[in-house]
C-alpha cells in the first residue's frame, strides 16, 4: 500500500511545489510537482533506480497513477538482475 508523505506544499527536486509524495514499502518513491507550464514526475526504487519524467499539467496526475502502478506491479514480482535492468530501461524509455 501506497502511503502519503506529508511534503505538500513544499519545494521538491525540480524546483516545483509538491502536489504529490508516495512511499511504497519502504522500497520506493514518487513525487508529482507543479514547476509551473508542467508538472515533474521523480520516482525511484531505493538503492537502484531514479527517473524523473515532465508532461503536461493537464496530464500530471493520470501520468503520476500510471508510473506509480508500474512501480507497484515491478515490486510485487519476483526478478532476476537482468528483468531488472531491462524493466528500468523500458521504464525510463516509456517515461
């Protein structure tokens, strides 16, 4: 379960106001931003992976859902180095 972290309204990563902040099990993170003309997706999963993504602000928050189910569907499957690998590549291609 995805629980909320209590940084609205504060500055993030890209220099925007957080509209969003998530933890997923200790395992990741995702972070939606309003920098202003878009919005700033930062995710990552701890200790392996970051990416930040932009899109549109009218786009923001069904991108935020997307890559934060992606997130969860990844973690929840049992992996070898190289699925992993190539699941941050498609990730970060996709995004």
């Amino acid at each position: 379960m995805w629980e909320s972290l209590l940084t609205a309204g504060e500055h993030g990563s890209e220099g925007g106001v957080i509209l969003r902040d998530e933890t997923y099990r200790d395992q990741s993170r995702i972070t939606l931003e309003d920098c202003g003309g878009h919005c700033a997706i930062t995710c990552g999963i701890y200790g392996a992976f970051v990416h930040t993504a932009y899109c549109g602000k009218t786009d923001g928050m069904q991108q935020y859902t997307e890559m934060k189910t992606e997130l969860q569907r990844f973690l929840q499957t049992d992996t070898t180095a190289d699925e992993e690998i190539a699941f941050y590549e498609s990730f970060a291609a996709r995004y």
